[in-house]
C-alpha cells in the first residue's frame, strides 16, 4: 500500500489504522467498576486506502471500536463498515471516490455514487428497536450485527425510509420513541426534507415532507416535550458549485440562520421559522420547555469550521463554546436569544440520557486546556479536556490530560434508578506520546479528579465522532 498522502487529517492521531484485530481482555490500570456492563461503541473515519482525490476527514471509511465492559474486564474489537462503496474498492484495490465533490468521481462510478444509499458509515451509531445502526447524514442507516460488528448492510426501516437519515435521531426516554429528520431529500443540495417518528420497536409510524428555507446541511436537531426545533444555518448546499468543480458545501453569513419551530405533536404544517444572525451548531447538548419558553444548551461556533466561503477562499479558525438560547413561543414575533455561558471550548456533548427533552443538570463534552500547543498544523486548539457543566449553577468540573486528545464522553448512571449524575463517564482518550489509546472511566459528578481506570489499547484508535453505550 502507498503511504497516506501530506494531508493533516491522515497524520498522527488521524492517521488510519490498516488492520482489524480482537483484543479479548485488555491491560487496566486502577480500577474499572465491576457494575459498567455493557458496551461502549464508536463510530469514525478510517479510509481503507490513501485517498487519491482530495480528502475530507468527514468522508473516510467508517470503522467502529467496541469496548466490551464485564466484571472489571474490558475487551476492544475493531472493524471496518463493509459498505458497498468499501467494497468496490477492495476488489479494486485502491482508491477511487472522491472525498470532497462526489461529482470528481471516477467516471465509470459515477452512476453508483449517485443512486448510493450507504455511503461510508462513519459519523454515528445508535442502538434503537434492537438494532445496532451506523449514521451519515446524507445516507440511509447502515446496520452492524453487535457482536461480531459483522456489516448486515442497508436498514430501510422495512422499505419505509426512501431517502437519508440526520446522524443525531433523538429519542424520547420515556416512551421509546426515535425521531429524525432527513435533509435533501428531493435530490442533492434540494431544500427538501422529512420528519419522521419511529416506535420503540423500530417501526416509522409517521413521515412529514417539507422544505427548508435553503438547502443547507442540517447536522443536529433539538426535540423538547412540546416542540421540535430544526436549525438551519447558513453552510449551505449547491448543485452549480459541485458542477463547477468546488466545495458543494460553503459558509453563506448572508443568508443568516433560520430556527424552524414546530409543536411536538403537530405538522411542519405549523412550523414557525424565526430569523437569527448567522452561526453554527454541529451538536446541541439538550433542549427543554417551560410554559412556553424553550431552553437549548448548544455547542455553538461564529462561522462553520472546515468548509469555505462561497468564493472558495476557507473560512479562519474558529471554534466553539457553550452558548444557551432562549425563544419565548407566547410572543407574537418569536426571537432567538442566544448567551455564551464559557470560553475554553466545548463540543461533543452528552447527557445523562434519560433526562433528554427536559428539565436536566449536568452535561459532560470536551473542552481546552489552553496552556497546550495545538499539534496540528491548521489548528490552534487541541481537545484533550473533558468537562462537566452544572447548567443551573454554571459550574464548571474540568479534567485536561495535557498531550492527548480527548473524544466525545460518554455517560453511563451507575444503575437504571440512580439519581442524575451518580455513574460513571467514559472516554477514549489517545496519547500522542506514545501512539497509543486508553479508554478512561472517571465518577461522573468528579471530572476533575481525573479516571478512577484507564483499559489500555496496545495502539492508536483514530479519531471517531460518536458513540453508544448498550448496557449487558
Ligand atoms: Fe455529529
């Protein structure tokens, strides 16, 4: 195989591992608690081969990792998502889809890039109606069996799903149900998109066609007890730009952000769409309502990171902090009110999920150590802090651990009937000193005191975006 071409996002910590590998009991340091049973998943980009296009990190080879928690024990197994597009590849032996314009293809793959429904698999993955099911916005599901992470291929919810499924479902935890979005739906770079409700048992038992305001990538949504919030903000999407040759998706402030409002148990007959300045939310940590009067947590940015402007000239570094907003639904002319509430960074956000959609206290994300040197070259921040908010004080609990890099949290209650907060926080951390990964267990409510246990992966496990937990 060639080596990974110069490009940031295929070096170090992002650098593609090339194998998949058991480890059936892996090395622990301190303690691990022997009550974490279960299985915390993770979901990101690992391109199969060096990419001969140009290369987008948010378009690699899906590969999940699977820690596997059993008495005190942790095991780790790794494999690619086996989509359709991995597939051509591996017979071809080598690379051949483009990373950044699907348009730049290969001429004789065109036809199978457009009309693909899996895509690469790689930016979330959800356990929902018994399913273990790998998300790419701009794809349907890809389902994984959950214990050999075996790829099971396309789940169409049972031929109901015609189009792609948003990367952030969110479910409701106290009746079951999923609901998602999907966004150009009436081709790509279309403002058309669909709402759709799935039962407990997996079965989509309503479906909503409408359209945004502009095509735009949508990347998360917000769903509190009575409104579903779609957030369209100005990375907008367009057919003349990939025809042209350029980045499809670029930064337009000028078309400013569009909140779309919806109630919970309406239509998008009855949405209301609100103007607000321009910024940009990949992930809201959660959203409540209270007489009216919706509360959203969001990891928000001035401009959207990685994407340039419509010219083609790339948007400056920007990064994001925990900012609250507020619309008051009782006045006639509803506003967005948007508060910053820290300053040393904040994305990927989790909560103790059984308090999604309402009144909730604490969130863990990763933050900022900002005394060290960002290592790579188009940053200057790196993420090695893991974080937990008290939302209604505003403290702050924060561990940093220097020279590694930190992944998205995940939060675990100690048992099904543990009061908010009392469980544990697992996270994935990788240490560029020694090229090697170690997934961390620290006490929920005492980040700062740092992992009560660290299991030791004998190599890197690269960047990934999301994860689940699925308790034994
Ligand atoms: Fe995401």
């Amino acid at each position: 195989m060639k080596a990974w071409p110069d490009n940031p996002f295929l070096q170090g910590y992002y650098e593609p591992i090339t194998f998949e590998a058991n480890a059936p009991d892996l090395v622990v340091e301190g303690e691990i608690p022997k009550e974490l049973k279960g299985t915390f998943y993770r979901n990101g980009p690992n391109p199969q081969f060096p990419p001969e296009n140009e290369y987008h990190f948010f378009t690699g080879d899906g590969m999940v990792h699977a820690f596997t928690f059993d008495n005190g024990r942790v095991s780790h197994r790794n494999r690619w998502a086996k989509t359709q597009r991995f597939n051509i590849e591996k017979r071809l032996g080598g690379s051949y889809f483009s990373g950044v314009n699907p348009l730049a293809t290969d001429p004789k793959l065109l036809d199978f890039v457009l009309n693909d429904q899996q895509g690469v698999a790689n930016t979330n993955i959800i356990w929902h109606g018994g399913r273990l099911l790998l998300l790419t916005e701009g794809f349907m599901p890809f389902e994984m069996d959950p214990k050999t992470l075996d790829s099971l291929g396309t789940w169409d919810f049972y031929g109901k799903l015609k189009t792609s499924m948003t990367a952030h479902a969110h479910r409701d935890p106290r009746t079951g149900e999923l609901l998602f979005y999907s966004y150009w739906t009436n081709g790509p770079f279309t403002e058309g998109m669909e709402l759709h409700r799935v039962s407990s048992e997996g079965f989509i038992t309503e479906s909503y066609a409408f359209e945004a305001p502009y095509s735009a990538m949508i990347h998360d949504f917000v769903v509190t007890d009575n409104y579903i919030i779609f957030p369209v903000m100005p990375l907008t999407g367009s057919m003349d730009r990939a025809m042209s040759g350029q980045s499809p998706l670029a930064w337009e402030p000028e078309k400013g952000s569009r909140i779309g409002v919806m109630p919970r148990m309406g239509t998008p007959a009855d949405l209301v769409w609100i103007d607000a300045d321009p910024c940009y939310v990949f992930h809201f940590m959660n959203g409540r309502d209270r007489n009216g009067v919706i509360t959203i947590e969001a990891c928000e940015f001035e401009h959207a990171p990685l994407f340039p402007y419509a010219s083609g000239e790339m948007t400056p570094n920007t990064h994001p902090n925990m900012s609250r907003w507020s619309i008051d639904m009782n006045e006639s002319d509803p506003k967005l009110i948007r508060q910053t509430i820290g300053d040393r960074g904040a994305e990927f956000p989790v909560i103790d999920s059984r308090f999604a959609m309402q009144e909730y206290r604490y969130g863990w994300y990763t933050s900022t150590d900002l005394k060290v040197p960002a290592p790579i070259p188009d940053s200057d921040f790196i993420y090695n802090c893991v974080d937990r908010i008290d939302v209604v004080t505003g403290e702050v609990d924060s561990y940093s651990f220097d020279n590694c890099y930190v992944t998205e949290p995940m939060y675990v209650p100690r048992s099904d009937s543990a009061q908010e907060g009392d469980g544990y926080v697992l996270d994935l951390i990788y240490n560029r000193d020694t090229n090697t990964s170690d997934m961390c267990v620290f006490n929920a409510l005492e980040i700062s005191a740092g992992p009560i246990g660290r299991a030791k992966v004998s190599h890197r496990v690269p960047v990934s975006f999301h994860g689940t937990w699925v308790g034994a």
